[in-house]
C-alpha cells in the first residue's frame, strides 16, 4: 500500500510467481485497501487466485507454471489453475471482457479437458504427491548468474546437494501448515517448525544425517565458525574481482513466456556481496540498489505513489529514453532536477520530494538547483541471504589456501560491488566489500598483509622450538646421566 | 572456564610474590618510601645504565629485555580480549600477537642456549631443593649451612619450567596452521596453546621476580 499497488494491482505484477493464496484472497475492511470501483468489478469477473496446490504437489511433467503465469496476466485468476495442469486448457481472456460479463452464464472464458483425462467411471487421476519434484520449486526459485562464462544455465555447476542425490524438500520441509523451513542458523527462534533447528547446514553435516559428510575444515581456525556462515564459503558463485549481476525467477520473470531475456533487463541483482547478518557473521548475500521517488519528511523518505510518479516521470523521462534491452534510461542531473521540480508543485505530496537511487539520496536546494547527492538510510542497498548453489568442498574458499580469502587484492575483502544506478555520471562508482561486512578496510589490508609473512613466521617457530628442543635434549640426557651414575653409586 | 582459571592463576602468583617479599624481604629492602624508590631507580639502571659487560653479556641482556617485552605484549594481547572482555583474540589484538610471538620464540631459543648452561642443576642445588621440599612440607628443618647462591635454585627450576613449556606452546599453535588436523583438533591445540600460555605466563612472572630478587643484592 505504501507504494500506492492495491491487492489487485499486485496480483497482476507478482501474481505469476506464487502459488497463489495471499493477496489472492484477501479481503480487507481497512478503507485504504478496498479495491477501487473499476478493480472490484473486474475481481468479480475474474474471480479469487486462490492457493493452487497443484503447482507444488503436481508431480506430472505436464503441469505447466509457464501457462499459469499467461492465466494471470490475462486476469483469467478463478481459470488458472486449470489451466496450469496437464489435462485443462483455457480459452477467453477475462481482461477482455465487458464490466457485465458473467464468469458462470457465459462462455467466453472456458475450460475444456483433454479427451482421455477421464476413465469410464468420470473420474480423473491427480498425480498428486506429499514430496514435492523439484521442478515445481525451479519456477519460482531460480536464478541466472551473469558470469563471464555467460549466463545459459549449462555453464553453472548443478548444487551439490542436488547432484547428490538430495531434493529440495529433504531439506526444507513443513507440515500441513505449510511452515516451510528455510535452513538458516537461528531459525528456530523465529520459526513454530519444530525441525527448524536441525534441518540447517549444521543439524545435518555434524552427525550426518541424510548421508552428510561431516566436514574436518583441516587447517582452518575455529575462529572462523564464529565469524562466518557456512554460506559465506560454501555457496554462491565463486566471488570475482566484481560481483556479477544475478537474474532471479521472481525478479524478472524466469520461465515466463514473451519476457525480455537480455541480461540488461531490470532490476540489476548482485552477488555474492559479503556482508554482516544481524546475528554478526559474515553471509553471501544477494543485493539491490533501491531506486524510487519519495517524500522526505521529518528524516524519513516513503515511496511516492506510482501514479503520482507515472503521471510525473513520463513529462520528463519519455518513452524514447527507455532502452529495448530493458536497462536504465539514462538519467541525467537534469531530469531528476526537472522530475523533483514537478513532483514538488503536486499538492498531494507530503514532504519534500527526493529520488533515490545508487545508494544517494537527491534532492533540490531552496533556489531549485540540485543539491550534491547524500547518504541516507533509504538508499542503502537491500541485501538476502544466499544459500543455494551450494558448491563442493574442494570449490569452498579457503580450501586452496588461506590467501583465497586473506589477501590485499582478494574479492572477498576487497572485491568491486557495482553501485547500479540510471544516473549517467554515477554509472561507474563501486563500493569495496568490506564496507558490507562491518570491518575496517585498513584492518583487512593489514591482517591480508601480514599473511605474506606467514611461511617466515612458521620457518621461524619451527626453527626456535627445535633449537630449545634439542637443549632440552641434550640437558635431559644429561640429568638422566646423572642420575644413572648417581644409582649405579648407590649401588 | 579459561577465563576463571586465568584470573584466578594471577591473582595466586600476584599474591604468593607479595607474601614473599613481606615473609622473607631481600637485604636492605623495605617499604619506606625511599626504599621503594631505590628500588625502582635500581631497576631501571640494570635496563638502561651502561654496565661492564662483556659483547656476549651485553647480548643476552639485550635478549633477554626484548623477551621480557614481547612478553608482555603477547600476554596483554593474548589475556587481555578473554580477561577484559571474555572474546577471542582477534582482530589488532590477534596481529599485535602474531608479530611478536616469532620474536619471542627467537629470544627465547636464544636465551636457552645462552642460559641452559648457567641453569643447570649442581651438587649443591641438593640440599637447598632437601630444604625446600621439607618447608613445603612442613617438617621441622635442621638449619644447614650451604654455600653457593642461595636463591639460585628457584631461578633454574622456573628456567627449566619456561624451556619445558616454551616448546609445546610453540608447537601447538604452529602445527594448527598447517592443513593436518580438523576442527575438533584445532580447538584442541588451541586450548593446549591457552593453558600452556597461562602456566608459561605465571612461570615467567615468578621467574622475573627472582632475577630481580638476585639483582637487588
């Protein structure tokens, strides 16, 4: 609501990725959030996008997420998941269809079933299974990692956990109530699911369940398990000089027909970014610049509704300016003067018109010049955990030597996250990845420095402990001589 | 629990040397203030007055200040995180401790080969350490009179305490940087690196006690 998107108008956008349920069927009394007269009508002809069991429990190869999210778009929402299953197809488009249209009298929106779907008795067999396949979760759950390899899913490695022989839902599992765990350290205290705290990466790798190796980490400090995550390590791409960008499912509609594939298209997702989780160890994350017009009142900056911004912006950034390849128009300081210009003179804003976007806040003076962009809690960039893919141990880092890690030129301290932003100037700027992970950049360089030292430091120690070993030796030889003597006198 | 023990070590060592200096005080020493004072100028002349000392003498007091230095360093560095704020040593602490404790390991070696021949145990180190056990016991003594160094016994025992020590706390946290041992191993030679530390720490401080002792005489 804070962007001014109506349930209806989220359905639309995000719909096509989730199984449904949720602001599908919500029906709310808060004033704000009824539906506006035109959606109201038009959710009467489209009906609820109730929760579709079948696009996780359908283990039939034919179940079709592709289609459902074509169902939605067309607002096709009561359709869909008919449609989506391996033996309905939909015709008719309820978006199509006139404000009186009624779903149950007419037949402009209409299911048909494959001939052979029903036996001679008129029933019908769901292929319907408690352990959901994996191809239900890629849908949703994918992602694409921009490398320089190129981004065709053959060129990535499978996760390890699924080469091996493991599916998704061996790890996270629920009940009837769907509770489904995420597998992260800690989760138990946010989570009623009672397997929360031993299904993670640790519930299973120390005793071995499932199969797990449980892991030696020869050579590797103990100090290192306080500090990192085992993701930090284990999962994601291999950290490069720069972060690559990363397409998600969700994000940009992987798997959906009629979508634009290039790698430009937006939003521009990092990763692996390196940074500090709120239970201070270091995670593999991946990471989002925000980039909105909003109001700054009283410090704080909300999201400008998107129509304010839609009837705003198009004055300023035209169509002409949008790219084929779907990547930022490029924003010049003159746009978003002229863009702050308009949205300040809309008598519905409250506040002082700001833009967002490359980790700045900008804003105008009192004469109407752009100020010098700043910093601002709403600009910092939005980071999730990663996990998956998971990578072998002979592909963890650190397993080649301490300087994968601790190093003064070595990505994980010291690689390029890219500041992605429209604003031509800024296009280039990066921030280092220490500043994610809450160390000081000279402390790294420092510590990273002194490991060039490190061979002269266990030569030395070796050689000095070897020394005193053979004084204490040859004295103990001695005092042993001694004592021989001293019985064989007593004798 | 380390950090129990490691309070609770001090404070005994702490302890038994002021109950020695007020049971048995040096010559000459007491508590007035200009005592004190001598004292204290007397200690600083032996670290920085010119002294007739031979180029090997000059040396191994050289050495043996630096080792008393980096001692120091290493033991703030080492106890200071887990006394103070009951951390691991990480971070400036943990860099400040990994270069100085190739230099001590240096001066240490150094000072066993300069010392261990000096510290070796004589026929008449016997009756003192006769003498010591009974005290310890508390059996009644008949007063003996011995010759040589009467203090010198104490300074070998925790010399040859300190080279005993000294090497399994070297290898213990030498042998975790390489690729050999897991996890649970690791921790194991950490915690060996610990305790060995504490021991070497409290041996090293009662040592430099009866150096001092010696030198005020």
């Amino acid at each position: 609501m804070q962007v001014g998107l109506t349930h209806w108008q989220f359905l639309q956008l995000f719909g096509r990725h989730i199984p449904s349920g949720g602001p599908g069927e919500l029906e709310s009394n808060n004033p704000d959030e009824r539906k506006r007269g035109d959606e109201l009508v038009r959710s009467d002809i489209s009906g609820k996008l109730e929760i579709n069991c079948l696009s996780c429990h359908n283990a039939h190869p034919g179940q079709d997420h592709a289609e459902y999210a074509v169902q939605i778009a067309r607002q096709n929402y009561r359709w869909a998941a008919a449609a989506a299953c391996e033996f309905g197809s939909v015709k008719g488009i309820a978006a199509a269809q006139i404000d009186t249209y009624d779903p149950l009298m007419g037949d402009a929106i209409a299911t048909t079933y494959r001939e052979n779907t029903f036996d001679h008795l008129k029933k019908v067999f769901f292929d319907i299974v408690r352990k959901v396949p994996n191809e239900r979760c890629y849908f949703c759950h994918s992602n694409l990692d921009l490398s320089k390899d190129g981004s065709e899913k053959w060129t990535a490695d499978e996760d390890v956990l699924l080469a091996a022989g493991l599916s998704c839902v061996d790890c996270h599992r629920n009940g009837l109530d769907h509770n489904i765990i995420r597998g992260y350290e800690g989760e138990d205290a946010a989570s009623k699911n009672p397997l929360a705290a031993s299904t993670t990466c640790e519930g299973c790798h120390t005793e071995g369940r499932l199969g797990a190796p449980v892991p030696e980490h020869p050579g590797i400090p103990p100090v290192h398990f306080e500090k990192l995550t085992c993701t930090a390590c284990h999962s994601g791409p291999w950290p490069d000089q720069k972060t690559y960008r990363t397409k998600t499912s969700r994000a940009h509609a992987l798997g959906v027909h009629g979508v634009k594939k290039t790698d430009e298209m937006l939003p521009h997702i990092m990763s692996p970014v390196f940074a500090r989780q709120h239970d201070g160890k270091i995670a593999a994350h991946k990471l989002l610049w925000p980039a909105f017009w909003g109001s700054l009142k009283d410090k704080k900056v909300t999201p400008v509704s998107m129509e304010i911004v839609k009837r705003t912006a198009r004055r300023v950034i035209g169509r002409r300016m949008l790219l084929p390849s779907g990547d930022w128009p490029a924003l010049t300081a003159e746009h978003i003067t002229k863009a702050l210009t308009l949205l300040s003179s809309n008598e519905s804003m409250e506040g002082e018109p700001v833009y967002i976007c490359g980790g700045k806040l900008y804003r105008l003076d009192e004469s109407g010049k752009l100020r010098e962009p700043e910093e601002h809690p709403a600009a910092q960039p939005y980071l999730w955990p990663i996990a998956h893919n998971v990578r072998p141990a002979a592909q963890s880092l650190g397993v080649r030597r301490c300087e994968d890690c601790h190093s003064t030129d070595g990505p994980f301290f010291f690689g390029d996250v890219a500041v992605d932003t429209p604003v031509v100037s800024e296009r280039d700027s990066v921030k280092k990845m220490v500043e994610f992970e809450g160390i000081g950049a000279f402390y790294a360089w420092a510590f990273a420095f002194s490991f060039v030292f490190r061979p002269w430091l266990k030569v030395v120690a070796l050689v000095s402990a070897g020394l005193i070993g053979i004084v204490l030796l040859l004295y103990g030889l001695k005092a042993l001589a001694c004592v021989v003597k001293t019985l064989a006198e007593g004798d | 629990m380390f950090r129990t023990l490691s309070i609770i070590g001090f404070i005994v060592c702490f302890m038994g040397i002021a109950v020695c200096c007020i049971a048995s005080p040096c010559k000459g020493c007491g508590w007035r203030p200009g005592q004190i004072l001598r004292r204290l100028v007397h200690l600083f002349t032996m670290l920085f007055v010119e002294q007739r000392l031979n180029l090997i003498g000059v040396l191994r007091k050289l050495v043996y200040l630096l080792a008393l230095l980096c001692f120091v360093v290493l033991a703030v560095t080492g106890f200071g995180p887990r006394l103070f704020f009951d951390k691991t040593i990480s971070g400036y602490w943990l860099m400040l401790h990994a270069t100085f404790a190739p230099v001590f390991a240096v001066c240490l070696a150094v000072l066993v080969v300069m010392w261990a021949s000096h510290c070796r145990f004589t026929g008449s180190d016997w009756p003192w350490l006769q003498r010591l056990i009974r005290r310890v016991i508390l059996a009644k003594t008949v007063s003996e009179k011995t010759g040589g160094a009467r203090s010198g016994l104490g300074r070998k025992i925790t010399f040859w305490l300190i080279v005993v020590l000294a090497l399994p706390l070297i290898i213990s946290i030498i042998s975790s940087m390489f690729t050999l041992f897991g996890t649970y191993w690791q921790e194991l030679l950490l915690d060996t690196h610990r305790y060995i530390a504490l021991v070497l720490a409290m041996v090293i401080i009662v040592h430099t006690y009866l150096m001092i002792r010696t030198q005020m005489r």
